[in-house]
C-alpha cells in the first residue's frame, strides 16, 4: 500500500493553526484501518493470554509496543505526515 495515508492540505494545516485543532477526514486509506484492527485484535487476544506481557498490557488489554513489532503499525506510526 503505497499511499495509505493522505496529505494534509494547506487549508487544514491553516485551520490547526488558528483553532489548535483540525478534522482530517479519510487520512488514513480505511482499508488500511481495517488490516490495522485486524491486526491489533489478534495482537491483543494473545496478549491477554501472555504471562511475560506487562501486568498493565494484560490488564487494559493493551499493546503499548505494537509498532516495534508490526510494520503496519510502525508505518502508521512513523509516517512523517502523522507529525505536521
């Protein structure tokens, strides 16, 4: 997937700049999000069943290393327009 997320627009950078906030409809390709779920669901039921996972990641049924381990994440995570 080579453009999974989207530029953002000069208009929407504006807007953040003057409101310190911004909607940015479909930033992210939404078949790029649901292979992320999928992901994550199954990332997050094996966690639950993980004795060496962190007390909290098993409590909150939580991943909070997921991006070192999945490179979709990673990608997502990493991507330079998720700083702007």
């Amino acid at each position: 997937m080579t453009s999974a997320i989207r530029a953002v627009t000069a208009g929407e950078i504006d807007f953040f700049a003057e409101h310190g906030w911004a909607h940015l409809p479909a930033l992210v390709d939404p078949a790029w999000i649901d292979r992320l779920r999928e992901i994550a669901v199954n990332r997050l039921r094996d966690v639950r069943r993980t004795p060496s996972a962190g007390v909290v990641d098993r409590a909150f049924g939580q991943d909070r290393d997921v991006a070192q381990f999945e490179p979709d994440f990673h990608r997502l995570t990493h991507h330079p327009a998720m700083g702007v």
